[in-house]
C-alpha cells in the first residue's frame, strides 16, 4: 500500500512544530482584531465573576450557619451567589456572539487561502498528490482552526486566570494550602503540555497521514468506478479501501489509547488535588483557622479548578489534535509555488499568435539531463504545426512549455514578442485554447461547461459555440438540453459528446493560439468526421500546434515536426517526409493500414 504514496509523502516535507502552526492560526486572529479583542476582554470579565464564585459561596454558607434569627444576611448573600452566577452566564454568552463571525470568516478564509495555494503549485505536485488527500486535509484544517481557537482564546486564557487567581487567594489566607494548589496545578498543566506533544502528538500525525490516505483511496476509486465495474473487481477494491482504512484504525487506536492513559493520569492528579485541599482546610479548620463558610470555599474552589483543570486537559489534547489537522495546510502557505509570477509581471497581449523558442533549456526535475537542450523553434502567425514522434520525444513537454506549466532553465519562449516568463500565467493560458484528447469536464451543466471559457458569455453566445462545434443537436436531444449536468469528469456524455463540448469551450474562448493534442485519437470513424469538421473551422485564423500519432489527421498541416529526444530530426509537409523516407516515412508505413 505504501508504494502507492512514496512521492504525496515527499510532498509532506518536513513536520511542522507547534509553535510554527500556532503562529499560522495567529496570522488569522490579527486579521480581525476588534473581534478577537471583544471575545478575550468579554471572557476575561465573565471569568472574574466566575472566580468570585467560591468567595459567594463562602459568604452564604456564614450567613446561614450565624442561624436564621436575622435572615436578612443570609438573603443577600443569596442574592450575590445567585448575581455572579448569572453576571458569567450574561457576559459569556455575549462573548460568543463575537466569537462566531470571528471563526467562521476566519475559517471560511483559511480554506480559500489554501485552496488558492494548492491551485499555485505546480502540474508535477498535483501529479504527485492524491486530490482526495489534498480536499481531506483542507476540509479538516478548517475544522482544526475550530478547535484550537476555542481551546486557546476560550479555555487556555480564562482558565489561566481562574487557577492563578484561586491560588493567590488561598496563598494569601492559607500559604500552605495556596502552595499545595499551585504546586498541582503547574505540575497537571506542565505534564499535560509536555505528554501530549512528547508522547501522543507521534501517534497522532501518523492517524492524520493516514485518515488523510483515506481519502486518496476513497476518491482514486470512486472516481475509476466505471473501470472498477468493467473488470467486476469490486471486491477486490473493498479489500484495497479495507487495508488502508485497517492501517488507519490500528494507528487511531493506538492515539486514542494515548490520549486515554493521559486522561487517566491526570484525573489522579485531580484526586489528589481533591484530597489535598479539602483535607488541608479541614485542619485549618480543626485548628481553628478557617470556618465553616471556608470549608464551602474549598470544597466550590476545588469544583472549579478541577473543572478548569479537566478542561484544559481535554482542549490541550484537543488543541493538539487541531494543530496536527491545520499542520497540512500551514505547509501548503509556507511552500513556494513552483512557477510564480515575476514581481512586475504584466498581462499578455494576444495578438497574433507567433511562437518563439530562443536556445531553451529544460529538463525535467526528476531526470538526470536536459530534454530540451538549446532548443530553437519559430511557429509563424496563423501557421498549422504538427508535433508527431514516440512517447517520451518531448511533443506533450513542448505544450506545457509554452502554457508556462513549467519554467525552463535557460533560454527564452516569445509568444508575440513577449517573454512569457514575463507576463503573468493565467493571462498567457487564456490566449492558449486546449482541447485534449480526454477531456475533463466539470459535474456542471453543458452550459457551464462551455462558458467556462469565457463566464460571461451569454446563452446565444453559448449556442452559437456548441453549434460550431457540432455539439448543439446532441445537447438539445438531452431532457434538460443545456442545463443538463455531465456527471464528475463528464461521464454522462460520450467521448465524441466531451470532444465536441471541448471545441465549443475553444471556440468560445477564441484564443489565438490553439492546441489539439490527440483530439480524435480514441472516436469512432462517423464521430471522428463531425469533430474533424468543427476543427477545421475552429483552425481558421489561429496559430495550431496538434500533436498526434493517427498521421491521418494532420496531412493538411502547414509543417510536420518529427520530435526524438527533445530535438526535431525532420521538418516538413506531409508529401515531402515520406519521399525523404526518414523517421517520419517510417512512421507513415506502420499506419498506412490504418490511414
């Protein structure tokens, strides 16, 4: 199973610390900082009347044990035991009310900025990257926000002050009882902290990799559904999916174990707390030192600092367990997109259409020497080029290259004079119109699909592009004719339906430069004629560079290109290849049957 994610996990880096992660979810608390000061200052204050709880509680048992002959103390006591009480459910409960547009818009913002980032890294990192991991991680860091905001700006701070503030009062009146209660606190604190990052936070990454894993798997097959049912290996993907989700669940219960022996350890702590602080007013008390309104103080201060206690536990682990799911997308904003814009970057000028290659170099991260090495190219305006060659010869690279989906080591690519290093990508890759050999449509409708070359293009806009494209009459024989949705990747429609709804994508974005790469590769001879026929209208005026290994396809082109090895061997027409009887004519004999 593991072979499978060898390059996602290099993706992974390095792990993070918790400070690094904790100083990511700060960058989003500055964002709104009337908010976050109104939820700190509110909670503060509700944590005063909720320290003040103990002392009332004091107040109203002296009151009733002075006997009921002047109730009138005893009363007002109640009055203020019951005031404070509701004074801290008032003042927190409004301390929500800031708290709430505070984390769901910061939330809402941490899942945009990470998405952004994911969108800015490179075609080798998607490649590299299960999309279902990369959506599990962003999901749950938007949730892992959650928590740890609310363990740090609601429970951590308050809880500070109620712990500090209890055992100051009892150093104060009864040092040897203050000492104890500090003592116990710094020490359940401390070894709260230091267990969990030291102890279960390892546990608990590897459950995260692997729920993240998960959803690699889970998306990777839902996704090949049709090829899972085309060889019946149903199955056998429940056994793949039931050995990576049994990984996940011998590693979860190994941190919720963990997680468990902590609980344990500190709740013995919290009984020794307990014992301890009752059992030291009880001999003030004997010695005459305290009243019995200071054994009520005692026994409501140790129910308060044992519930604050027992909370900061719990939202240390987890807070942990937080910052371990955000820790993913803290990467992500540390990481350096692997193409950028150049600082002074402009918008591309679609013009003409020229394509320049000047002396470029490339090579590919994982190869040991350049496949393009002082490679020169010139494509005239409104020129037709075809790229053939075998696998590996460098045509697809040739694409990419242009669409800067890559930046080149050396050398320089002028599209209409401008180095495209230069201008800013999504402008150059909307001058560059693609239409691949399968083309992946989004689960939106057909009209949605078309426009999204163009978003604001109206409906006869839209109609008028599919009718180009030979797609109109097919999409008006569906029930719901435009609105009709494709399904995930466009699996409702053929092949030839999603080639044609990718020309009519094309000829609404009327690029100058247009790419068809493979486009009737994989159709049938009827349906390869009707796409065929759009492509040739969609040709007109436009530089097209169509890679293809069916030669049937580009006898009509301009100039033939044989790529081997990232250098053109031979360049010409059609005609003129096969009398030269060269790699081309080679090529041309194989599919002669064919052709």
């Amino acid at each position: 199973m593991t072979d499978h994610y060898e390059d996602e996990e290099e993706n992974r880096q390095r792990q993070l610390s918790n400070r690094q992660v904790l100083g990511f979810v700060a960058g989003y608390w500055r964002r709104r900082p009337w908010l976050m000061a109104g939820t700190v200052v509110l909670t503060l204050i509700a944590i005063g009347f909720d320290l003040m709880l103990p002392w009332a509680a004091g107040r109203l048992v002296d009151a009733v044990a002075a006997g009921p002959a002047n109730p009138d103390p005893a009363w007002r006591a109640w009055l203020l035991f019951v005031g404070v009480y509701l004074a801290f459910s008032v003042i927190r409960n409004t301390a929500m009310r800031f708290l709430i547009p505070f984390s769901a818009t910061n939330m809402k913002e941490l899942t945009d900025d990470g998405f952004r980032q994911v969108q800015g890294f490179s075609s080798d990192w998607h490649a590299d990257t299960f999309a279902g991991s990369t959506v599990r991680r962003l999901s749950r860091a938007m949730w892992g926000y959650d928590v740890v905001t609310d363990a740090v700006l609601i429970w951590f701070g308050p809880a500070a002050v109620v712990l500090g503030g209890l055992c100051v009062m009892m150093l104060l009146r009864w040092p040897s009882v203050g000492l104890f209660a500090c003592a116990v606190t710094v020490i359940y604190v401390l070894s709260n902290i230091y267990l969990t990052a030291l102890w279960a936070r390892p546990a608990n990454l590897k459950s995260v990799a692997l729920d993240s894993r998960i959803g690699g798997a889970l998306a990777d097959s839902i996704s090949s559904n049709a090829t899972v049912k085309t060889f019946g290996a149903e199955a056998r993907e429940e056994a793949r999916i039931g050995g990576v989700t049994e990984m996940w669940r011998k590693a979860t219960m190994k941190t919720w174990g963990r997680f468990t022996d902590l609980w344990l350890l500190h709740n013995m702590m919290l009984v020794a707390l307990q014992a301890g602080l009752t059992g030291l007013l009880l001999l003030e008390w004997s010695r005459g030192r305290a009243s019995t309104g200071d054994i009520a103080f005692a026994v409501t201060a140790f129910m308060l600092m044992s519930g604050y206690l027992r909370n900061i536990g719990e939202n240390i682990r987890t807070a942990q367990k937080g910052m371990d799911d955000i820790e993913d997308v803290a990467r992500y904003a540390q990481t350096e997109p692997q193409v950028v814009d150049a600082l002074a970057a402009a918008p591309f000028r679609p013009e003409l259409g020229e394509i320049v290659f000047d002396r470029v170099v490339f090579r590919y991260k994982s190869a040991e020497t350049p496949l393009y090495d002082r490679f020169t190219l010139r494509i005239a305006p409104g020129e037709r080029v075809a790229l053939v060659g075998a696998t590996g010869s460098g045509k697809s690279t040739f694409v990419k290259l242009i669409q800067r989906l890559y930046d080149v080591q050396d050398g320089t690519i002028l599209i209409d004079g401008q180095d495209i290093a230069k201008v800013t990508q999504g402008s150059l890759r909307r001058a560059i119109a693609v239409v691949p050999q399968d083309p992946a449509l989004f689960h939106r409708t057909l009209a949605e699909n078309i426009s999204y070359a163009r978003p604001d293009a109206t409906h006869e806009e839209i109609v008028l592009a599919a009718r180009r494209a030979r797609a109109h009459d097919f999409i008006m024989r569906l029930p719901k004719g435009y609105d009709t949705l494709v399904g995930e990747r466009g699996v409702k429609l053929s092949g030839g339906e999603r080639q044609r709804v990718a020309i009519a994508r094309a000829f609404l974005a009327d690029a100058p430069i247009l790419v068809l790469d493979e486009a009737t590769s994989s159709l049938d001879v009827e349906t390869e004629l009707q796409v065929q026929a759009a492509m040739e209208e969609l040709m007109v005026g436009r530089t097209t560079i169509v890679i293809a290994h069916r030669l049937s396809t580009i006898r009509s082109a301009d100039r033939i290109l044989v790529f081997d090895h990232g250098r053109i061997i031979e360049e010409g027409r059609h005609a003129e290849l096969v009398k030269q009887g060269g790699a081309y004519a080679r090529l041309h004999a194989v599919t002669e049957g064919v052709v």
